[in-house]
C-alpha cells in the first residue's frame, strides 16, 4: 500500500463561535488542540491533486486514521458517507470520484465536556493506494 499524508493546509472553521485559529492549519491535532473545550461543528477543507502514475489495478481510498465526533465526508461536492462517534476511523473507496483537482470537506461535530477520548481529526488524513487482484 501507498501512503500520502493530507497534513495541510487545512482551513478550519467552528460554529457556533469561530475560533482565533491562524489559517490554514496542519493535521493531525486533537479538538481540545484546535478549539479548547469549546464544544460544536468544525468544518475542516482541503484540496488536493489526483495521484499520478496509477495503473488499472489500482484502488484509492481516503482514509480518516483517527477520528472521533459525527459528521459527514465529501468529495468535490459528492457526499461520500457518515462518520459516528462510535468509531474512531473512516474508509472511502474514491478512485473513481477523483479530478484533477479535488476538494475534500469534513464536518464534523463534537463536545469534548461528554467524551474523554480525543476528538477531531487526531490522526493522519491519507490517501491510501492498494493493487486490487484482477478477478
């Protein structure tokens, strides 16, 4: 498997009350790390390029590695799926969502008062590139 690491940057943005955040933002960091013990929706985007040299074989996933609250992942404006509070990382096929360039939009919510774990998007946010045996 081939690893790219989203790191940044990231802008990030949280409702109700926006945070004083310099932007943009590098990833991994914890909730408490972003936004303190403020509690709410936080909508983190970023672009990227498609990857290059794929062959036929190939499947991309966008993986969220370590992530805690609810909310929804899209992909230039496509909802990709869900995410609960009740898992703590995300897999989506996208190799066929992918443009040349893409813009990937995570919400997420979360109240770190009434959740111990680490919240937000604590851990890498890759792209991830497997050889798919052909059938």
């Amino acid at each position: 498997m081939h690893r790219i690491s989203l790191r940044g940057p990231w802008e990030i943005s949280l409702s109700p009350v926006p945070p004083n955040l310099p932007t943009p933002q590098r990833l991994p960091a914890t909730w408490t790390e972003l936004f303190g013990d403020q509690a709410g929706t936080a909508t983190f985007r970023r672009t990227f390029h498609r990857p290059t040299n794929l062959d036929p074989g190939e499947v991309v996933w966008l993986a969220l590695t370590g992530c805690r609250g609810a909310g929804t992942v899209v992909l230039n404006g496509d909802k990709l799926g869900d995410m609960t509070v009740e898992k703590s990382s995300w897999r989506a096929d996208i190799t066929h969502k992918l443009m040349a360039k893409n813009k990937l939009h995570i919400e997420l919510t979360y109240s770190p008062a009434s959740d111990p774990q680490p919240g937000g998007l604590y851990d890498l946010v890759e792209i991830q590139i497997e050889n798919c045996p052909l059938m």
